[in-house]
C-alpha cells in the first residue's frame, strides 16, 4: 500500500510539473523581451528547443533561396528554415521558446519579421503539398503540454524579402505560456524560410495627439494684424 501510494504522489508531481512539456523550463517575467539571435552566437539561444525531422539553423550567412541576410543589422545572425525537402512532414521544423510569465503585461503582444524567398532563383513547387514553404505560430498556456495550433500563420504565399508579423497574446496570457514556430518546407527546395527578432511585449494603450484646437479660433496667436 505505501509503495502504492508513493507512485501516485509520483505521478501527481509529474502532471503538476508538466512532464510532457516542450518548454526548457526557464520562465522569463521581464519585458520587453527581443531574441534577435546575435548573442547567442549563431547557435540555438539559451531556453530555446529545436527539434522536427529537419530543425532551424542558425546562422549569419544568407541561404540559398532567401532575400538577404538578418533582419537586425544585415549583418548578424538569424534562424532558418533550410527548404532541403522532400519530407513534406507537418514537424519538419520545430523552434519553442523558453516560458514567458504574461500575467504582468495583460495586453501582451508578439512581433517577429520572416520571409520565405528571393527575387532571383527562388520558384514555386509544382509538386507536393505547398508552392512555398509555409510558417505557423502555435501558443500554449499550460509549459507546452498542449497547443492552440495556427493562431498565426502563413500559407502558400511568397515573401521576398523580410515581412513582420503580428500576434496579440491577450487570449493566452498566463504564468507559463510558451510560443512554438512551427515551418513547412515544400518538396522542391526553393524556399528557404527565415526568422528574426522575436520581440514581446506590452503596447502603451494611449498616445498623446491633438484631439481638437479651442483657441485661439482665429488671428494666429494674439496677432491682430
């Protein structure tokens, strides 16, 4: 009976702890928060995972079908998604971030710049799933024990050059909410994706503007003349 008893505690500390979680377990409650890739030296940031049957690179060179080199300065590191194909797998490149504590910033919003092509040999896929390779943002609350799959994503589009994208994270602010890019290559290999400058953060909900001039209505400023 005791050892009994001592398994289910086991396990009830492995539910709570979230066993089946993709998180690294840092939790991150400081913002805004930017990963633009540069300090961590062209290699997976600390408290990222990169996992998927063909994982984000890291790097400060540009590839073979993307338009450029970073976002940030056009001279530092970014991930890419390298479009080697022909896996076709909806895994195929996995990039998680570490977990954010939202509860401080209630109106919290992501922003990041991707791009999928070039302008000079980069060409649609005339076979398998997807003419470009497609780019997804799945949210968890939970330390990334389950997925609200897509909140954000690109498909079967083409983007030369970087893009930015936006996502409110209002619905899924939480104690332990996780961020996972989620990329598709096509089965062709002419469309590399790239990502840069992940930034989260909370807007300022006012702006200072003129609402309206009450006076002087007329004659310039006390100037009769």
């Amino acid at each position: 009976k005791k050892v009994y008893q001592f398994f289910k505690v086991a396990l009830a500390i492995l539910l709570i702890s979230g066993f089946n979680s993709e998180s690294s377990g840092q939790v991150i409650n400081t913002f805004p928060y930017m990963e633009d890739f540069g300090s961590s030296g062209c290699v997976l940031p600390t408290g990222y995972s990169n996992s998927g049957s063909d994982p984000w690179d890291f790097q400060n060179t540009s590839e073979t079908y993307m338009e450029g080199l970073d976002h940030t300065s056009g001279g530092g590191c970014f991930a890419s998604m390298d479009d080697s194909g022909p896996t076709g797998a909806d895994d195929s490149c996995l990039l998680v971030t570490p977990t954010f504590d939202l509860t401080s910033i209630p109106g919290a919003q992501l922003r990041f710049w991707w791009q999928n092509s070039n302008s000079t040999s980069s060409s649609p896929a005339t076979t398998g799933p997807r003419p470009w390779s497609n780019l997804y943002v799945d949210i968890s609350t939970d330390n990334g024990a389950t997925w609200a799959r897509s909140v954000w994503s690109v498909e079967d589009s083409q983007q030369i050059g970087w893009a930015e994208g936006i996502l409110n994270l209002a619905s899924y602010v939480s104690a332990t909410t996780v961020i996972r890019f989620r990329g598709l290559e096509t089965q062709t290999f002419q469309s590399d994706m790239s990502l840069d400058d992940i930034l989260i953060y909370e807007p300022q909900q006012f702006e200072a503007e003129m609402a309206s001039l009450i006076s002087p209505v007329s004659g310039g400023c006390g100037d009769s003349s």
